[in-house]
C-alpha cells in the first residue's frame, strides 16, 4: 500500500491533536506561511491540509486573523473485535437449472449486440416502468401467448415479484388479502410487511363467499397441484371481483410447465378491468435473472402515473435491452419450445423411475405440470424419512403445514442421476 501524502501527513497530525485536546476549542492555529516555515514544506502542502480540516468542521477560518480551532464533541473511541457469523446461503442442487436449459451462446451474442449497437442507449438512466422496446416486445408476447390484451404503458417492469408487489401497494391504500393454501410465502410476506390482513382459505369455493381487496391465485397452474381453474370457476372469479370491487393478482409464473394439456389462455384475458397479471422470465430462462413484468388495470395505472417517480427501476438496462432483443430476433420463442421439451423428457424419466419404488405408502401429485413432485405421505414416519433424506443430499423441499406432504422440485437434476437421486431420495419408505 502506498505511503500517504504529505498534506494528508499534516492533515492526520493536526486532527490528531485537535481530537487529544492539545489544540483546545477556539485555539487559534499557526499561519499557514509560519507552519510551513517550521516543518520545512510547502505552503501549498500547508494549505490543503487546512482546507481540508475546514471542509469536515474541525477548524475555521476568520476573515484577516486565521484558522480557529471548533468547538466540536469528542467521542471516545472505542475498539472492540467483532466477529460476525456469515450468512449460511447454500443454493440447492435441485432448485436450479440444468446447462442444456439455457440458451446460453444465443444470449451471449443478444449482450454483444446491444453492448455494439446501442451504447447510446446505455448512457441513459432507466425508465422507471421499463425499457420501451423490452415493454412493446412483453406486449406481443403476451397477446399472442396469453391473450393478454393491454396498452403498453399498463406493463410495469420489475427485479422479481417481490419487487412489483412493493409497487402495487405503495400506490394503493387497500387492507388485505386472500389467498389458497400453502401460501407462496415470497409472495405473502410481502403483504406481511405492510401489515394486511391475511385470508386463508383451503378451498377455491371457500373464497367465493368472502370479500377482500386482494386475491392471490394462480389460476392456469395452481400452487402446488398444478391444477387448472375451470373455465366456469374463472367466470365465478371475475363476478366475485366486481360483487366485492376486488382486485385479482394472477401470478402467471409458471404457465409453461404443462406436459399433457395445451397452454391455456389467461384470466386477464377475460377481465380487463380486475385483474393484475404479473408474469416472469425466471422460470422460462434464468432463476438469476430477477425480472419480472405485472400489467396494472387502467384504474390502478392511472394511480401508477400519479406516483411512478418513487419508484427506481431495479432492473439494469443492459439486461432489459438484452431480453428485448432476445425476443425481437425469435430467440426467445425457439428456446420456450426447446425448453417445454426438455421438461417434458425430464418429468417422464423422473416418474417412470419413482414408479419401481411406489407403494401404498405415498401417492404423488403435480404430475402433468410445474417444475416439481408433490409427495403424498399416508405415515408420518415415511414423511420424516423422505426429508431426511432430502438433507442427507442438501436438497431443498417443501412441508406442507398440517399434513404429510412434501412439495419436492427437480428442476435441478440431471437426466442421467435420476436413477440414483430417486433410489437415494426413497430409500428406507
């Protein structure tokens, strides 16, 4: 490390006596012409000492008298050794993607092109709603995807779900919500900490009968099971939000995972007016890519236009610019077919190897879609094996309160160590 200057010296020389109380409060200092003259430097060196001393309050200069030094509160320093435990963060082997699920040499090139061609772009701030082009390119996709009809200025950009949740109720003054069990709880406690009333119900009739601000649901892929809500419970939905002037959330995470049914439309596509779509990229691209879009109804975007300017936009442009033109270029569409592919062969090697150990112990569910098993046990004792086991491989799962179930994701797994995860992960139920 180099040594530091000599200004910085007599800097460091001066505080230090000021805070010993050798240079007393409204003690008047050398000249600097006279201190420079004495330690043998330069006045210059002299002066941006003093001036520095000056700026962060510790002396003042009197027009035709000098330097003075304040009268400041000296705090007694205290060292103490402090030794902070890390934070144990160890992702999940299973609760990640495979190589082959990223188009990762397409993508290099989509970085490259806008690194190339629009470094003017770069320069600029973010827009607080999102890039235009990545926003006008979300709006193609899903009308044509999801037949999600809406103006390009109701898509709200956001680092995660999380983060747009912070954006829907910091424009709106509502008081609570209701949701189907299990929670997804990186959803719910977002609404924890605004202090809502939380509404749970266990069945989708349940929650026809209560009025709330909020529901939280899933509709075309229902947390855990997978499940699709039917096109008459949908029609029951939208006539419960306008009865109770309510808002539904459609967390459209996962609408892709479906291996034996066609993708089917979503809610927002029957109700403009009530519905908040939020959609995002980290499942049908990287788990690390934290952006995710929520397309606000014209009543709630007009609030939006209002108080936009509290929110900064957390996702960088570099990326949004990157995902805009991987989409443009039809990237993004050929790797949503590729991908919907690789899933399907992965779900069907993993339930063909669970089938040589099933038994009346447990049954599985979230078979036709998702990126996970939902494992039905009849004991408790099986339940508690088969998440000893999941330790045993720091594999990452789910217990669903109040009962002997385990909600397990695969995502991660490789094709050829299915076998052996299934046998290690069954083993002694």
């Amino acid at each position: 490390m180099s040594e530091k200057r000599l200004y910085e010296q007599v800097y460091d020389a001066i505080k230090e006596n000021i805070l010993n109380d050798y240079y007393k409060a409204h003690t008047k200092l050398e000249s600097i012409r006279n201190y420079a003259k004495k330690h043998n430097i330069s006045t210059t060196t002299v002066e941006k000492a003093y001036n520095q001393l000056a700026v962060e309050g510790y002396i003042a200069s009197r027009p035709r008298s000098g330097y003075y030094v304040t009268d400041i509160t000296k705090i007694k320093k205290q060292f103490q050794s402090v030794t902070l435990t890390p934070i144990a963060y160890h992702p999940h082997p299973n609760d990640r993607i495979t190589p082959c699920m990223f188009e990762t040499k397409a993508y290099k090139k989509t970085v490259n092109h806008v690194l190339n061609y629009d470094t003017e772009t770069l320069l600029s701030p973010c827009h607080p709603s999102g890039e235009p082009r990545l926003r006008e390119q979300i709006q193609r996709f899903l009308r044509e995807e999801r037949n999600v009809l809406c103006d390009v200025n109701q898509i709200v950009v956001g680092a995660g779900i999380q983060s747009l949740l912070h954006i829907l109720l910091g424009i709106t003054q509502n008081n609570n919500v209701m949701y189907l069990t299990p929670e997804f709880t990186k959803a719910i406690n977002i609404f924890r900490q605004y202090q809502y009333t939380l509404i749970e119900k266990a069945s989708f009739l349940d929650l026809l009968n209560t009025p709330s601000d909020f529901l939280y649901i899933s509709p075309s892929n229902m947390y855990p099971s997978g499940e699709i809500l039917k096109v008459s419970d949908r029609n029951k939905l939208i006539t419960w939000a306008h009865d109770y002037d309510a808002y539904i959330i459609e967390d459209d995470y996962n609408y892709l995972m479906r291996y034996n049914s066609q993708v089917i439309p979503a809610i927002q596509s029957f109700d403009e007016s009530h519905v908040i779509y939020i959609g995002s990229f980290s499942k049908t691209l990287l788990p690390s890519l934290r952006m995710s879009y929520m397309v606000l109804p014209p009543k709630l975007y007009a609030l939006y236009q209002k108080k936009y300017f509290n929110f900064a936009q957390g996702v960088s442009k570099l990326e949004q610019l990157s995902i805009a033109y991987f989409m443009e270029s039809g990237l993004y569409y050929r790797h949503l077919k590729k991908l919907s592919k690789l899933y399907k062969d992965k779900n069907e090697i993993l339930l063909h190897e669970i089938a040589h150990y099933q038994s009346d112990q447990f049954t599985i569910r979230s078979t036709d879609a998702n990126l996970h098993l939902v494992f039905d046990f009849k004991q408790k004792k099986d339940c508690q094996t088969f998440i000893k086991n999941c330790h045993n491989l720091s594999y990452k799962y789910q217990k669903i309160i109040g009962t002997n179930s385990i909600i397990f994701p695969y995502s991660g797994i490789e094709n050829t160590a299915i076998p052996k995860i299934t046998k290690a992960l069954l083993k002694n139920i």
